[in-house]
C-alpha cells in the first residue's frame, strides 16, 4: 500500500440478522482498506455478503433485523458507526454515494426525476451557500446532461415509470455523481439490464468517475467488468474476504482455491468445453461451517481448516490471501 491517506477502513465488521429460528451470521469479521482516488472491485457470487457490507458503509440496512455486534467503520478516520443520524446525514451524498442494484426501486415512483434529482443537489448544498431555484434547475439539468440523456427538460417532469430501465439507471448515476461525492458505491450498476445498455452505462461511469476523480468501488460478480474498470480487488466469500490483489496480479495469479475456481467458471470465447464450477453452495448462515467457511467446498482442504479460521497472509506486494496453504509464504513478496 502506498503512503496515500486512507479514505475508507472496515476493521473486523460482523453483521447479522434477527430471523425465526436464531440468527444469521452473514458477515463475519471482514477488513477492508480503500485510498483516496482508487477504484476497488469487490466480486464473489451472489449472497457472500457483498451489498450487506456497502450497505453498512452509509448504514441503511433495516434493523430490526439487521444487527452489527462488533466491528468499526472509519470514513476519513471517522467512525461511521458511532455517528448520530444528523451526522451520518452529512456524510450520505456530499461524503459518499451509492448506485443501487435496481433503479426501479432506487427511485421512488410517486415523484418525478426532477422532484428527487433536486432534492438531492439541495441536500448538498446544505452547509454551503444556499443555492437558487433556477441554479438548482440548472444543475439538475447538467446532471442529466453528463449521463448522456436527451431533451433533460422533457425527463425532469418525467415520472420514473416513464422511462426505460437504461434511462433510469442513468438517472440513479447522475443523481450520485450530482453531489461531486468522494467514495461512489456501485452496487451491480447494470445488473437489471441487457448487456447492451449495461456496456454504455458501465462505460458512462468509467468515464464519469475519471472525469471528476471520484473513489470508486464496484461491486459486481462479472470479473471482466472488474478488470477493465478497477485498479484493485477484494474477492469475498460467504461474508469473509478471502483474497485482497491488485486487479492485474489476481488475473495472473489468482491463490485463494475459491478466486481460482471463480476463474476457471467464466466461459471463454475460445471454446473448450463448459466449467464444471465449483462443487457445492454458499453454506447455511444460520449454522455457518467451523473454520474456513470455504473448507466444505475446497479441494483442498485440511483438518486445521476445520477448526480454524485462516488468517490473511501477504504472499507478494499487497497481495494477501485468507488461506492456510500460503502460511508458510507470508512476507516472501514483500
């Protein structure tokens, strides 16, 4: 890691959630360091755990049920967790900003795009000079503009369900960028999408983001995605980070049995057959494996991953692997 300040630090964060029958112990113990100026992927496939984790970043996970026994949150060498709702406010849009999975439900349907795109640049001005009605509008407009949609006009009296899903995945990206946030949080930005639309708006935001210099982390389980648009990545599984490298060194040399069989899953262009995957499923987190949560689907699994949990060692510069295969190559790389 460079000598750059850290923007955003997660140390040793659990979350669960209160259900019939006990509780969900859905993250267990994640770290997680992010520079100003970096763009982070943080892939694993559905249900690790990765939106749980964004979500409590800016804390908006319901609870009841949700619960954080332990863990610390620092935005800027503050402690999210410890703010009161009035700071936390401050911090949402003007400190950090998040593109959610599905615009439909981003938005809410009762309120045109202007209503809530405006609300948005008025809550960022809030401890600055107050902003105008007609410099509101303007912005709103150039908002709209900078994501590459037509007639702007004609779109903020537009009603969400007026639009197609592109057009409103567009909407959700300049609304988060319209506050100029340090840390945009994108949450499967083109999930809901064709792959089409999905390749123009992930490269709207590629282009965004390098535009305004805005920290990014993306969230996604498409490893191209990953590596054509980050400079780093976290690799998590079932609520655990399993595998931390830089995009190009996880590519050339993926460790963690996990990152390697996400690898040899994504289908080629060449052909050659169809992946066997890897065997098994994310586990039960009412009852969650001893140990390496993975050890039940690893091929190479030991007694001692049964019994505990692997520390995250260094096998080369900012390389790190949860794995006790690599324990004997700790600091080698460094």
């Amino acid at each position: 890691m460079s000598s750059t300040p850290l923007l955003l630090e997660i140390k040793d964060l659990h979350v669960h959630f209160a259900v019939y029958g006990g509780r969900l112990k859905v993250l267990d113990g994640v770290n997680f360091v992010m520079q100003s100026g970096e763009r982070v992927g943080l892939v694993g496939e559905a249900g690790c755990g990765k939106t749980t984790t964004m979500k409590a970043i800016l804390q908006v996970l319901p609870t009841p049920p949700a619960v954080i026994p332990c863990g610390e949150i620092y935005f800027k060498g503050r402690d999210l967790l410890k703010m009161n709702p009035n700071q936390l406010q401050q911090i949402r849009g003007r400190g950090i900003s998040m593109i959610f999975q599905d615009p439909t439900a981003a938005l809410n349907p009762v309120f045109t795009v202007g209503q809530q795109l405006k609300a948005v640049i008025k809550h960022s001005a809030v401890r600055g000079r107050p902003l105008s009605a007609d410099e509101v509008h303007q912005r709103a407009i150039q908002s709209l503009q900078e994501v590459a949609l037509a007639d702007p006009e004609r779109l903020l009296k537009s009603y969400p369900i007026q639009l197609s899903g592109g057009m409103r995945q567009r909407v959700c990206i300049g609304m988060a960028l319209a506050t100029n946030p340090e840390l945009l949080i994108a949450d499967e930005p083109g999930t809901s999408l064709d792959v089409t639309i999905q390749d123009q708006v992930l490269r709207l935001l590629h282009r965004l983001v390098k535009e305004k210099n805005t920290s990014v982390i993306l969230i996604t389980h498409t490893l191209g995605i990953v590596r054509e648009m980050t400079d780093r990545v976290y690799v998590m599984y079932a609520g655990n980070i399993v595998e931390v490298a830089p995009t190009a060194g996880l590519f050339s040399r993926p460790m963690h049995p996990y990152t390697i069989g996400l690898m040899q899953a994504v289908p080629r262009l060449t052909g050659g057959g169809v992946s066997d995957g890897i065997p098994g499923r994310i586990p039960n987190y009412l009852q969650p494996p001893t140990g390496c949560r993975f050890h039940p689907r690893c091929p190479h699994v030991m007694d001692i991953c049964r019994q505990e949990k692997p520390a995250s060692y260094q096998v080369d510069d900012d390389h790190y692997v949860a794995c006790f295969l690599y324990r004997g190559e700790e600091g080698k790389g460094s």
